[in-house]
C-alpha cells in the first residue's frame, strides 16, 4: 500500500523523501514508509522531530494543544532540510505552526499520514477517488450558493466564491501539494456573514474532535455566518459548553463545507477503534457526507483565527449547488 501510494505521489527513482516523525508516529509506518521509498529507489532519510519547546499552550479543557505549538521548533536545519526534499511523508502533522508552509512554497510535496496501517490498508488512494475529488472540485469552483437540506430539519444556505477550495484526494502528487493520505473530499468555505439557516445533527452524525457520534439530535441556529444558538439533549449541552469554553466568538463561525467522496472511506470506522488511534479521515470522507464545521477560516486566507475548529460530517443530507444537487439524502449524485 505504501508503495502504491508513493507511486501515486510520483515519488521516483533518485528523488529525494524525507520520513518525518516523532513520539507519537505509528513505528509500523515509519518502516513501510522508508523501505517503500527505498524499493522505488529515492533516496531516504528519516528526521525525528524534536520535542515542541517553549512555553505550552494549555487548551481550555486541560489537554496540552500540540497543534498550538510549532511542530518543527523553529529548528532551521530541520526545515532546510525538509524545504529540499522533493517530498516529506509527514508521520506527525506539521500543518499547524507556519513552518509548512515555507516548506511547500519552496516546491516540496507533504504527504500526512495519521491513521493506523489497519486503516491505510483498507484506503489506499486512488486513482478513481482522485478523478471524483477533481471533478467534485471543478464543480464546486463554479458555485455561488450551496444549500444544505436534510430529513431531520436541516436547512442551511451559504454563498460562495469568496475563498479557494480544499482539495484532497489523499496523494501529494504537484509541486508543493500538501494532502492526506487517507481523505477524499472537496469543502470551500462560505463569504463572510453569508451562512444562514438551520443545521441539525442528527442521531449518528460525527463531531471531531470528540471523535464521537451524535445520539441525541442538535440543531444549529445559523444566522449572518454564526451559530446564535444550539438546543436540543445531552449531546447539545456537550457541544454548546466545549464551544463556550474557548471565550472565543470566533468560534461559532461558520467553517468550511464539503462533502466526502470515498467509496473505501466507512462511517462506522470511527465506533471500531480507540479513540487515540485514529483521526478520523473515515469520518470526512465517506461517501456523500455533508462536513459542516465551525471556527477558523485563516487557512483559505480569511482573518479569523480562533483555536476552536469542529468539523461534523453528516449523513442523508441533500446538497445542491445553484439548485443543482449534488449530494441527494447522502447519495452521491454522478454529472
Ligand atoms: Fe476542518
């Protein structure tokens, strides 16, 4: 499967890749991935991230927030290092922190993987996934307006246009890319203060990073591209008091918003694994989800910058782009 997916990253003889990992990198994919870079024949070489220095961020509910912390510490040999790799399978998630970005603008893909090999095996990236993400894309890049209706109430319209598109398809193949391996979807996030309606989540639906499935229904009051207002059960009161912990009104912002393309991804993958193991990439990606998500919208180029980002992928919804669906009750409708 390594093999596969580097191939698929046209990682080739004589490249040079670059196995990035630290502590909590899976020891099974380091291995893979430095003796599958080999047996294509690029030259490989293993860095072990140091351990985040500095003062540590403390999240509001107590854990410590790696993603608050440069991955890579500033170390500028590190990042000269990995800015002339042609590639870097990144084993730990360097994308919060700013130094990735350096990294990519001088042309070097990243690959991130995070999922167990149990996961990586079942999906590989494809060649199909990638066809489907790109004309999901192409689609999507044309759309001003997204509407999002469901059986169980929700009614969400956003305007679009205003920022770029996430692309992934689970393979760093261009210069520069970045992707995830695994993931297959497409998301872009709504014009400022356009996001308006109702989401209800509904019994099933996920909510990383808790990792988790909804039980009890919440519904989402959107107005002018804020959530004003959460109600429902137990799983409402949990959402609404993680959310207000932050002291941050950025964070009911509305995100990016997608839907998963994957035929191999599975929405039961998330009940069948510690919650430590595994990402959640099954969960963005399966196919004919919808992905709402709140908070944070820097990372296409917008100003808000807020700690707190949820996404919630979601079944049977119907997503139509300019009255054109695309998505009906969770099945992926083909153009
Ligand atoms: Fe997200």
């Amino acid at each position: 499967m390594w093999r596969t997916v580097l191939k698929g990253c046209r990682v080739e003889p004589g490249q040079r890749m670059v196995v990035l990992s630290g502590s909590s990198s899976n020891q099974d994919s380091v291995e893979n991935a430095i003796h599958a870079g080999r047996e294509i024949g690029a030259i490989v070489d293993q860095v072990i991230a140091p351990l985040p220095s500095g003062p540590k961020q403390v999240s509001p509910w107590g854990n410590l927030a790696p993603y608050h912390v440069s991955a890579l510490g500033g170390d500028r040999a590190i990042i000269e290092k990995l800015k002339a790799a042609d590639i870097v399978i990144d084993l730990i998630g360097m994308d919060r922190g700013g130094e990735q970005k350096e990294i990519q603008a001088a042309g070097t893909r990243v690959l991130l993987v995070r999922e167990p090999p149990g996961t990586l095996q079942r999906f590989v990236s494809t060649s199909e996934d990638k066809q489907r993400v790109l004309s999901a894309a192409d689609r999507l890049r044309i759309a001003k307006t997204m509407h999002v209706t469901s059986a169980a109430g929700s009614d969400l319209t956003v305007k679009l246009g205003e920022y770029p598109l996430l692309i992934q398809y689970g393979l760093a193949d261009e210069k520069g890319r970045w992707d995830h391996w695994p993931s297959a979807l497409v998301a872009s996030w709504p014009n400022e203060g356009s996001a308006t309606g109702t989401i209800v989540l509904d019994k099933g639906d996920v909510i990383l990073p808790f990792k988790d499935y909804v039980r009890t229904a919440i519904r989402l009051t959107i107005r002018d591209g804020y959530i004003t207002q959460i109600d429902g059960e137990f799983d409402a009161d949990f959402l609404r008091e993680y959310m207000e912990m932050f002291d941050d009104r950025e964070a009911f912002a509305v995100s990016h918003v997608g839907w998963g393309l994957s035929p191999l991804a599975r929405w039961t993958a998330l009940g069948l694994f510690d919650k430590a193991q595994i990402h959640g990439m099954d969960a963005r990606s399966f196919l004919g989800s919808f992905m709402f998500s709140t908070g944070p919208n820097d990372d296409a180029g917008g100003s808000r910058d807020t700690y707190c980002h949820i996404d919630m992928p979601m079944r049977r919804c119907t997503i139509a782009l300019d009255g054109e669906v695309v998505v009906d009750a969770g099945r992926l409708v083909s153009h």
